[in-house]
C-alpha cells in the first residue's frame, strides 16, 4: 500500500479535526458540525463526515481530506502534513525521498533543534548553574513538578552551548541561522546564542510541539526583560497562543478561555487547576488569535494586570475579541495585584469565584469613561456615551449592538432618544463587510444522486461507468470535470482517490455534494444509479427533439423543404422510440 494510503487509512479525520475544532455529532449520521476555523462565524456550517473522511464547510466552500485540513489549519506542505499526521499515529515515515522537500527538511531540523535547546535548558537549571533561576523559581512558589510540566530551563550564560551543539550534531548552516535561536556576529566572525542568561519558556504550537523560547531575565542589569523568538518558518506570533496546546480541553469544558498576560501568570493560574488559560506571545492580540481560540469555545475572561498599561491593553484587545464575535468578560483584581500574585496570596478557589463572576466588557468600559469623563451633568454624560460608541459599533450582530447601546445609556444616565439619534447617523457596524462568498454551479439532483451512488460502491462503478463514458448528457454537467475524472480512472475509484485528482474547485464541489443533509443516504444504490441513467436518456432525448424542432424551423424560413422533411422524419423515429 502506498504510504499516503497507508496514514490515511489509519487515522479518523474526526479526531484530527477535533484538536483544533470542538464538533457536535448531528444524530445517528455519521456528520459532525462546528465553526469553521477558516472564516468567522456565529452559526456552525463546517461539517465532518466520518464515512468519508472528510470535511466541507458551506459557508466559506473550503473542503477536503486530513491532509486539506491540517496543511490549511497549520499552514504547511502537503509533505509536513503527512509527517505530523504519521508521527502524531506513531507511524514511521518512510526515507524514500519523494516523502520530503527541501522545506519539509528543514522544518523538520528546526523543530529537532528546538527540542534539543529545550533539553539542554532544562539540564541547565537543574544543573549548579541554574541556583539562582530555581530561587526565583522557588520565590514565585513555583514547583519543581510545575516547571518539569511547563519544561522551564535556563540558557548558558556563555552564548556558545547551543551554537557548539547544533554544529557537532552536523545541522547545516541554513537551518543554524534560520532556528531563531543563533544569530550571526556582525564582522561575520562566528555565531551566538540568542539567549544568554535567561530563565527559559518554551512555546509550543497546538498539536504540543516546540517552535520558540520566552526568555526572561534575572539577573540584574539585563535588559530587555522578556525576550522571545524572533519569527522563523515555525512561528509565527500572530498565530501562536502561549499554553493553548494544554488549555484547549479545559477550555472546551469550561466552555470559556482565560486571557492573561504573561507566561508567568499562565502558570500560576494552571498550577491552581484553573486549566483554560492562555496568553498571546508578547505581542498585541491578533484577529487569528482570537480565531484560534474561538474554534474552542466562544466566551472568554480577559485578566491583563491592572495597571495603566493593563489597562490599555485590555481596551485594545477586546476591540478585537468584539470584531470576532467572542462573548467578552473583565476580571480586574484588587490590590494591583496580577494573577499569579493574587493566587498565591488569595488561593485558587476565591480567584475561581471572581472568574465565574466578571463583568461584562461594556460595564467595564462604562466606568473608564465615567471616571474620565465625568457623570455629574448632562453633557458629561453624554459626551461619555459618544465615546463608548466606536466600542459599540464593533459588536458584529445588530440586535445584540442595539440591546448593549440600550443598556449602556441605562446605566450612563443617558436618555434613550440620543441613543436612536447616534445610531441614525452611523454606520450599521463599524467591521468591513464580509467578504462575498464564492458562487457555486447549481448541480441537479440527478447529478449529485448518480455521483453519490458510484462513490459509495464499486458494483455500482462496474455496471454504470462504461455505460457512462462519452456520454453526450455529460457535456451538459455542472459536474462535468468530476465525471470525466472518475469515467477515466480504475478501481480504487471512491471519494479519497477522486478528490485527489481534482483541482480545488471541484474538490469543494465535490465535498458538498456528498456532505449534502438533503440527499439521504438511500440514494447510493445501483437501483438508483440505472434510473439515474435512464433519465439522463429521457433528458438528452428531449434535448435532441427541440434541437430538431429548431431545424426544422430554420429550414422552413430558408425554403428549404426537403432539409426540413428529412429532419422531421428524424424527428418521428426519436418520438416513436
């Protein structure tokens, strides 16, 4: 068996889908649903059909097998898809060439240096080098246990460890420089570490693998405070969620996620069993983080510190949450307090109490602007409710953006009439449109039943297909290329073997005509396949009748009887047979 076959045939594309995508099953049917990862949306219209093994969604017609999937869900190659399927199945790839290209090998040494930094890291700090990080460590009441889990390590002060180490291990120059983790001396003299010193967190994508390092300093003088990796063909910031990897179960079952800001305080609030928390790797949050997240669940409780920059932070980042649809809560802890501060201080159970308790974004906002400016008269108050506008308009659904509007007014003391006048002279929602969604050929339902039945068995393909090749109804398909293409193939012939020959249009064509909840399973028999033909016989017929009729006609104007008398004595036999 061909490798490919051979990982596709061992792995269900229902629990591939489901580490990035939280799915319902529909029924006794054999489809799952959810919300597609690849565009925004409030309502599911991404399926999964495990008979088929593959997924289709109707909103954005993007479709295909596990190997579609994981390449589009984690930007890859076809042949990186392949390695992470066979090695997350532990299924040994083979060292044939052609299961490789320069780019898959190189992802593939970085992810192996990678992985050989993050051990050296970790014998460093349990080495005598590493006293100093474990008192911090110790300090912030972190556990051994906690930083074996989470895979803490110190980087050599030297600069030299990791450069020595990928040289011996024979790495080639180009994946040295392109790790992220060596950078080149300006006279080009040599390399050095990228991390000196520093107390070392590991990132890891979202199938658990490491692509980058946090490193934070602790030694006096060290600046800047935290360093992280720069981008490399393994990582990507804007896509990348520290701890999601470990949080996506929680999150599924809390139905809720927990955005705090550093690596710290998602350990400290993971160490508490609090197991849904997540941060964004140094940068401001993205539109693809919030995606990512939100394939998990659509709630989440933002908890940056609260201090002015926490603050700020906060506001922008649920400008986005808003824009993604993301259902927002504020947790803002007393004392000043961060939250891993306020666990080991308060414990986990009264930090769980606040969490399950936060308030909504808008009260939060409310206050801010309350307090900047002002809620004594009439025009202070109005001018505050003009600011929390733009807030407002970015909440993407209308009914739920007037009832916000409403009650914000309330609980500002504005009066209900300026509500109805500032949403008169603004925008529907302050979000661009929605992209327009790519147009699909209607496709008969005598199509999409014969299509069905030849996939779903061979005895089918045997009997029907030499009656169908060259048949002149196909010229006439809105599924002409997918016919053609499994009139022109040999046995194996079903769905994973036609959607590899076609191109991407025709495969999402293909992906909704057999996901398709309208057309019933008991459409797939040889039974229903010879009707199938046999209307396809009736309808070329009639097509035949009006095209004679046609002639006919034109004859008739030219003069030209006895062209006409012949075709319609053609005519006569077709109608009489």
């Amino acid at each position: 068996m061909d490798f490919v076959e051979q990982v596709k045939s061992s792995i269900d594309i229902v629990n591939v889908v489901g580490e990035y995508v939280r799915l319902r099953k529909q029924g006794a049917s054999s489809k799952y649903l959810g919300l597609c990862p690849f565009h925004s949306e409030k309502t599911p219209s991404f399926n999964v059909d495990a008979s088929k093994q593959f997924y289709y969604c109707f909103g954005c017609q993007k479709g295909g097998d596990a190997f579609k999937f994981v390449m589009e869900i984690e930007a890859v190659t076809f042949f990186e898809a392949l390695k992470s399927l066979a090695d997350r199945y532990g299924i040994a790839m083979p060292k044939r060439a052609e299961y490789s290209d320069a780019e898959t090998k190189l992802k593939s040494a970085l992810y192996e240096m990678h992985e050989m930094a993050a051990r050296l890291f970790e014998n460093n700090l349990n080495s005598s080098a590493g006293a100093e990080a474990r008192a911090y460590l110790d300090k912030r009441g972190l556990s051994k246990e906690i930083a074996a889990e989470f895979g803490l390590g110190l980087s050599d002060r030297g600069g030299q460890a990791l450069v020595r180490r990928f040289e011996q291990h024979g790495f080639p120059r180009e994946a040295i420089e392109a790790s992220g983790l060596i950078l080149k001396r300006n006279d080009g003299s040599g390399y050095y570490d990228r991390f000196r010193g520093r107390l070392m967190f590991p990132i890891q994508n979202e199938t658990g693998k490491i692509i980058a390092f946090g490193g934070r300093a602790i030694a006096a003088g060290d600046e800047p405070k935290y360093l992280n990796s720069s981008e490399t063909p393994l990582y990507r910031k804007s896509y990348v969620l520290y701890n999601l990897h470990r949080a996506k179960d929680g999150i599924r079952k809390q139905d809720r996620s927990i955005l705090v800001e550093g690596y710290m305080d998602v350990i400290g609030v993971y160490a508490a069993g609090i197991k849904e928390v997540v941060a964004s790797c140094g940068t401001a949050l993205k539109d693809t983080q919030v995606r990512a997240l939100r394939r998990h669940s659509s709630r989440i409780v933002v908890n940056f510190d609260p201090d002015a920059a926490g603050e700020n932070a906060t506001e922008k980042s649920v400008q986005m949450l808003l824009e993604e649809g993301m259902h927002v809560r504020i947790l803002q802890l007393d004392e000043g307090l961060d939250p891993d501060e306020y666990i080991k201080k308060h414990g986990a159970e009264r930090y769980r109490a606040l969490v399950d308790k936060a308030g909504g974004y808008f009260h939060w906002l409310a206050d801010r602007i309350r307090a900047r400016y002002g809620a004594g008269d009439a025009e202070q108050r109005t001018e505050g409710f003009k600011a929390l506008l733009p807030a407002i308009q970015r909440i993407p659904d209308k009914l739920e953006r007037a009832a916000v509007a409403n009650e914000m007014a309330e609980y500002l003391n504005v009066e209900r009439s300026l509500v109805l006048e500032q949403f008169r002279g603004l925008p529907g929602s302050a979000r661009s449109a929605a992209p327009k969604r790519p147009e699909k050929p209607a496709v008969p339902a005598l199509e999409q039943i014969l299509l069905r039945a030849l996939l779903a068995d061979g005895a089918v393909r045997a009997a029907i297909l030499p009656q169908l090749r060259g048949h002149a109804a196909l010229e006439r398909f809105a599924t002409r290329r997918i016919f053609e293409t499994l009139c022109g193939m040999e046995e194996p012939a079903g769905y994973a073997a036609l959607e590899a020959r076609l191109d991407e249009r025709d495969s999402a064509l293909l992906a909704s005509i057999v996901i398709a909840d309208e057309l019933s399973g008991e459409t797939d028999s040889l039974e229903h396949a010879q009707q199938c033909l046999h209307s396809l016989a009736t309808v070329n017929r009639d097509a035949r009748k009006a095209e004679l009729r046609t002639l006919i006609r034109s004859a008739e104007r030219t003069g030209d009887m006895q062209e006409a008398l012949r075709v319609a004595q053609e005519l006569s036999q077709l109608e009489r047979s």
